[in-house]
C-alpha cells in the first residue's frame, strides 16, 4: 500500500480471524487495541498514521512466530510496520466442539 492509502480495519480483522492459528482478536488488558470509527469501534485492531498494532488470543498448540506470522500474512504488504500482540491463547478445550452430522452415516 503506498502512503496516505487509507487502510481497512474490518478488512483487517476479518483476514485474521479467518487464520488458522488465531482464535479471535484480543483488544489488550484494557481495551487499548482498537480502531474508533464514526459511531463503532473495532477491538483488536489499532491503525496509526506509523504503524498497525494487531491484538489476538492464539490457537494452542501454535508458536508465538506461527501466531504472528498468520497475522502478518493475513494483513499482507503494507506501508508501516505491523505489530502483534497475543494476548491469551486459546486451550483446545475453550475450542467449540463440533458435532458430526448424522445425516451422512
């Protein structure tokens, strides 16, 4: 993205909530990571004029550089540097089961 383009948080966090390692986006311990717009706000996602602050809640059992790696790749090339935060990380237990579907047995 060349300066001055304006960048696309809902793009953003829905890139990355769709990563494999990533469970959800994390707005950090008191809600600093997020983007204000006119009447909503987005959690877990600060865009500045010098960077991009990204926060998200991990899937275990994904490494701190697969976790951040997923993100990077999910907001893809970008003018300023994007940083990312893990704020918790999600146990396969805090995952939704699945339920197979009877209909094809």
């Amino acid at each position: 993205m060349s300066p001055g383009v304006e960048i696309d948080a809902d793009r953003i966090a829905t890139a990355v909530q769709a990563r494999p390692h990533i469970a959800g986006l994390h707005s950090g311990r008191f809600g600093e990571i997020a983007t204000l717009l006119r009447g909503r706000r987005i959690p877990g996602v600060r865009v500045r004029d010098d960077e991009i602050t990204i926060g998200v809640t991990g899937r275990y059992p994904a490494t701190a550089v697969e976790i951040s790696d997923d993100v990077r790749g999910a907001v893809g090339p970008i003018d300023r540097p994007v940083h990312v935060r893990i704020g918790d990380i999600a146990s396969p237990a805090d995952e939704p089961e699945t339920v197979p579907d009877a209909s094809h047995s």
